[in-house]
C-alpha cells in the first residue's frame, strides 16, 4: 500500500514571513471540526481569533453558540469569505488552531497555512499528524491545555520552514509525479 498526499496550487498561497498576533481556525462550523475548541485557546491565552467558515447550517444550536461566542473584537466570525480573504488572515495568523475530530482523511487547512508560513496547532485526527512535522510546521496537541501550551511556542517556528514542507511534500506537481508512480506499477503488475 502506499499514500499519494493532496497536492495544493503553492501559487495560490503565497509567503509572508512575519507573523500577526491572532489565532485562525478555518473550517466547517460544527461540531466535528470544533471550532469551540478554538475559541477556548483563544480566551485562555488572551488573543484574538478569527474564524472562518461557511454559512451552511448543520447544526442550529451549534452555530448559534459559536455565533454568540464571537464579539467582533477578540473573536471575529467571516461567514462565506472568498479565498483572498482567507489567504489574508492565514498571512497574518499567529498559527491556525486545527482542532478536528472529523476522522480526516487529509485536511488541507494545514498545508495552506503553512504555504502562508503558518504553522497549525491540531489535534491527532486521521491523517493530520502526517501533514504536521512536530516542532518544525506546527504541533499535535491531544487536549486545550496542551494547545494553550503550543502557542506559546509557536513563535520557536520559522515560517520559512513551513513553507519549505508544502513545497516538498504537498504541491501539485508531487501529488501528480506520485499517482503516476502508482499507476506505473500498477500497469507493470508491481506490488504498489
């Protein structure tokens, strides 16, 4: 067996080397992706968090909670946000609080923040632990206190790090190179 990781357009993500001073959490707002847990770190550790996410309702009472969460100020919410929009706030994050529960068979927040030079704090769901180099691009975090506790850290990674990673483990021309490889062998009768 064998893994051929998604590749994303390096392109359409662009460096930025200095970092800003709020957290980032992007994804789907329910209960799986849990972007509670990312409000929780922001309040615990004072900073700000910008949350970005699409207006499709799974879960009423949830979105409403994490609704009343975000006072505009400290926790701001971007329902819809166009990709400039979220390539933006990925530039200027601290890191992206990446705290899934979803059984993720890859999620691409963490090589599009790290493109940015972002590092991600997430949670050890699916296959995240493989996008994320332990100390290096971000850091796997197993509880909230844990995820307080790599914030503080993550000023110890270098942006130009994490963008180095994408471009040798996630870019397009990878993901291509690789399923070529697979088919190869797979037409040459070859264990893939």
């Amino acid at each position: 067996a064998c893994a051929v990781y998604n590749g994303i357009a390096l392109e359409d993500y662009p460096f930025k080397a200095e970092r800003g001073e709020r957290l980032l959490f992007v994804g789907r707002l329910d209960s799986f992706k849990r972007p509670h847990i990312a409000i929780d770190v922001a309040k615990r550790t004072g900073l700000g968090l910008d949350i970005v996410g699409g207006s499709f309702v799974y879960d009423a009472i949830y979105m409403e909670q994490i609704k009343k969460d975000c006072d505009g100020k400290q926790i701001k919410l971007y329902l819809d946000a166009p990709h400039e929009k979220k390539v933006e706030l990925y530039q200027n994050a601290k890191a992206v609080i990446f705290p899934s529960k979803l059984g993720e068979p890859f999620g691409l927040i963490v090589p599009e923040a790290n493109a940015c030079g972002t590092p991600v704090i997430a949670s050890p769901d699916g296959a995240i632990p493989e996008t994320v180099k332990e100390g290096e691009t971000g850091f796997i975090c197993n509880t909230i206190d844990e995820m307080v506790e790599a914030v503080s850290k993550v000023d110890q990674i270098k942006p130009g790090d994490c963008r180095a990673w994408v471009e040798k483990q996630f870019n397009r021309e990878m993901m291509a190179t690789s399923y070529l490889e697979v088919y190869n062998k797979i037409m040459a009768g070859e264990e893939w």
